[in-house]
C-alpha cells in the first residue's frame, strides 16, 4: 500500500519543523550532489534556515565563479533582448523625428516664399494670418526694447547732470578762495598807497574847514613860491 498525498503547508509545531528542515536540507544537497556526479553537471545550492543560517552546496570550483556564470547568462540574455527592442524603439523615435523635421522644413520654406504653388487659398489665408500675428509679435517686441533703452538713457542723463552739477559746486568753492584772498590784499595795498589823513574819515564837514598847522604851512609855501598870493580862507 502506498503512501498518501502529504498537504503542503507550513509545519506549526517548532520542534517538528526543525527535524523535517534537517531532513529534507540533507536530502536535498545529496540530490544536488548526485545530480552534479551523474550528469556531470555544475550544481550550486544555497539554502537559509529560519534562523539565518547559511547551508550551500557547488560542484564547481566555487559557488562566487557559478554566480558569476549565472549572471552573465542571465544579464546577456535580458540585455541581447533589451538592445532589439530599444533599437526598435530608437528607430520609431527616428522616424517620428524625421517627419516633424521635413514639417519644420516644409513650413519655413513656405514663410519664406517659397514651394507656395502647392497652397490652396486657405492654406494661403493660414499662412498670411500667421505672418501678420508674428510681425505683430515682433514689433510689440521692439517697441517694449526701445522703451526699456529710452528709460536707462534717461537714467544715466540724470546721473549725469547731477555729477557734473556736483563738480562745478566744487569748482566754484575751489575758485572763490583765492579770489577773496586777492581782493583783500589789493585793497589793503591801496589803503597803503593813500595819506594817512585821507584814509582817516570820509565825514561831512559843514562849515569853514579847520586846517591844521602843517597843512596852514604847506600852503603858504605854495602859494609864495607860485603867484605869491594866499587862498581866501587863509586870510
């Protein structure tokens, strides 16, 4: 009598599912081994218990240069298969490409003047819109450019006038100084140059002038050694 079918599923009780892991982990690298021997091929086995225990098994030199193996097997194929499809996948971009540039050619010739004999009259309308609301763009464009330039010409016409405004002030101050100076040694020079009775007083005198007794001889002297006669006031 055979055995029945054992449900797969995970073992509850801890004990048991330690005794059947051991079991089976060394059932299962004896297959392993078996399999490598008879078939002479490259086995590797790893295995990781609930507890983190490591248990592996490689026929091959070791298991890193079987991973290694394993990885370019796997990497070249699924990247041999990538290559076609992105080159695949480049050569529609190409053509989509490729179309939108023949359009870009197809419309600037036409902006240009030229190939327009194909045009039909709304295809001609279009293009003549299109036309008017670019130069509409382009001169609203360079009205608002000679405005911003109009407006820092203005700017740097009033820090200029201020700076050359600050400039002559500074002259003037430089230029003042000396001036004064000259005018109050020229006119301490003529005081200089004047009798001290003269420079004495500049007041009104009313009346018969009083002469003082150098100027009485003064005058005397004059006038006998001219006409020998004397002033009227003398007498």
């Amino acid at each position: 009598m055979g055995r029945g079918k054992v449900e797969l599923k995970r073992i509850e009780n801890k004990i048991n599912r330690q005794v059947t892991f051991a079991k089976r982990r060394n059932g299962l690298l004896k297959k392993a081994y078996e399999l490598s021997v008879l078939c002479d091929a490259e086995v590797a086995l790893i295995v990781f218990s609930t507890s983190g225990k490591l248990y592996e098994f490689c026929s091959g030199p070791s298991i890193a240069k079987t991973l290694e193996r394993y990885q370019r097997c796997t990497y070249g194929e699924l990247g041999a298969s990538q290559s076609a499809e992105d080159e695949q996948s480049r050569y529609q971009e190409y053509l989509k490409l490729k179309t939108k540039v023949e359009a870009l050619q197809c419309t600037q010739r036409h902006i240009l003047g030229e190939d327009l004999v194909h045009l039909g009259m709304k295809e001609l309308q279009q293009l003549e819109n299109q036309l008017d609301m670019s130069l509409k763009k382009i001169r609203s464009t360079k009205t608002q450019f000679m405005h911003v330039q109009i407006s820092e010409l203005q700017r740097k016409e009033e820090m200029l006038l201020e700076a050359n405004t600050g400039l002559r002030r500074k002259l003037e101050e430089i230029t003042a100084g000396p001036q004064r100076s000259w005018n109050s040694n020229h006119q301490a020079a003529q005081l200089e140059g004047f009798p001290e009775h003269l420079q004495s007083t500049n007041a009104l005198q009313i009346g018969t002038p009083v002469v003082t007794n150098d100027e009485a001889n003064v005058a005397t002297s004059s006038a006998q050694s001219g006409t020998g006669f004397f002033p009227g006031w003398m007498l």
